[in-house]
C-alpha cells in the first residue's frame, strides 16, 4: 500500500538499450526475505502506471475510516479452485528459455467460499470484454451462505474481488492475500475492449521458497476442467452445467482465418501442439 501511495518513488528504471520504441519501463522490488537475491525486475506498461496514478488519487482522498477497510476482509473469503474449458486450449509457458510451451484449459471461472453471508454478483455467461458490461443493467445479485461453496465466472470474480473489503484479493493457501485480481489492461485502454480482462494468480513463490516453506504451484497447474469429450463431442459435466452450459454452445463457433501475421499466442500455441506430439 505505502508503493501505491508513493507518487515519487524512486523505483523506476529507463529501459534497456534497444529498446528505443518499447512502452514499457522497469520498476524494480528489493525481496527482504532473502537479502543475498538479485532485485526482481518486472515490466510495466504504460497503462499500469496511468491506472496506478489514479488508484493513488482514489486513495489520497480517502478517509482513515475508508481507507482501514481496504482488503479488510480478504481473509474471509477462500479460493476453491480454478475451473477452465478442455474443450478450449490456451498455452501455459514451462520455460520460455526452453521454449516449453504446453496446451492447458482456458480458465472460465472459480470457486470459493465465505465465512460469512455474503451477496455475490451474477452476471451473463457469455458477457466478456467484446461486450462490454453495464454494471447497472447487467449485474444482479444472489444471497451465499458463510461456507457455501459458489462458482462465478472470471467477470463476476473480478467485480466481487473489486470491493474495498477484498481489494483484489482473497485467501488461497493459507495466506489471507494469497490470491490476487489483475487485469491486462492495454486492448481496453486503447479502445480494443469493453472491458480488460480479469486473470488470477498465486502469490509470488519466490517468498514463499525463500521462507523455506513447500513450492506452491502455479494456480494454472491446478485447474479443474468443467466440460468433458462426450459422443464425439464436447459437454459440459453436470455439475457445472447451469453456470456454464452457454459457454460449450459458444466455444463451437470457428475463428475466422486471418492473412495477418501470427501473434506471440499463436506462435506459443503452434509449439506447445509440437511438443505434445513429441511425447
């Protein structure tokens, strides 16, 4: 929080020759749980830094009393699982050195659980970035028990996990924070997208290796697929299937074809199918 509240910090660092055209900078974290270890570098884009700045303008003209409830209750609310669509493959990257790449489940959504009674928002299955999400017209809202078990889509995540009680956060792994909400912001802010897209990550495992402590997977490693082959096909399991049958019926309609040239993704996703065919 004290970064966040730092408009003059001293962390940031010219990029690297060569890269003249990059709209990119490095910002750099000190780990204190280790003082032997090199500095963490991590690039941040431009539009990181113009949401960061007004996160700072939120919180500055914040009150005490309102600025104690950030992520006040993060600790309240469990990670479950990570659940994502077999039917439809992304790539997960091993090692980006060894240009390991391997096919994984696209996340779709999670599941938890509260300590306590909670309302949690409901919103569309098929509402995403390409069509957008009016808050006022396109959320509702249902009543969960405290340890009732709940699925929700990664947009319905991020608008629950966007209160001032979570602050992008919630328990997983015994840690009160050990879950985070971020959201890849560049197609939104240059007018590509409705809205950026939610992702959901573990906390760093460096400090937990440096605490000595068990290698805690990244939680991709652990997803749980919701759908499965069925007469040829693909079905959603039955479980899942009144949240997240729209998805399956959406997931069939084919990408058109591009002469453009291939993205990052799509390269990475050209070797993982290689290297799945090696084994």
């Amino acid at each position: 929080m004290d970064l966040l509240k730092n408009k003059d910090s001293d962390n940031k660092y010219p990029k690297s020759k060569g890269q003249a055209k990059s709209k990119t900078y490095k910002t750099r974290f000190k780990d204190e749980c280790n003082s032997e270890e090199k500095d963490h570098y991590f690039k941040i884009t431009k539009w990181n830094e113009e949401v960061l700045n007004i996160g700072r303008q939120i919180i500055d003209e914040m009150s005490d009393e309102e600025f104690s409830r950030l992520g006040s209750k993060s600790g309240t609310l469990h990670f479950v699982q990570l659940l994502g669509l077999g039917s439809k493959r992304t790539t997960r990257t091993m090692s980006s050195k060894d240009k390991d790449y391997r096919p994984w489940s696209t996340p779709v959504g999670v599941t938890l659980y509260s300590d306590e009674d909670i309302m949690v928002p409901v919103i569309d299955v098929l509402k995403n970035k390409d069509t957008g999400i009016d808050p006022e017209k396109d959320i509702t809202y249902r009543e969960v028990k405290a340890g009732e078990k709940f699925h929700l889509t990664l947009y319905e995540c991020m608008f629950l996990l966007l209160r001032d009680e979570y602050a992008g956060f919630c328990e997983a792994n015994g840690n009160e924070r050990g879950l985070r909400l971020t959201c890849k912001l560049s197609a939104f802010m240059r007018g590509d997208a409705k809205l950026p897209t939610p992702t959901l990550s573990f906390e760093r495992n460096s400090l937990i290796k440096y605490a000595d402590e068990p290698y805690r997977s990244p939680i991709k490693a652990g997803i749980v697929e919701i759908d499965e082959p069925f007469d040829g096909g693909w079905r959603i399991k039955p479980e899942f299937a009144e949240k997240f049958g729209p998805l399956l019926k959406s997931n069939k309609k084919r990408r058109r074809t591009s002469n453009k040239k291939a993205s990052p993704t799509s390269q990475r996703a050209t070797v993982a199918n290689e290297n799945e065919l090696k084994k």
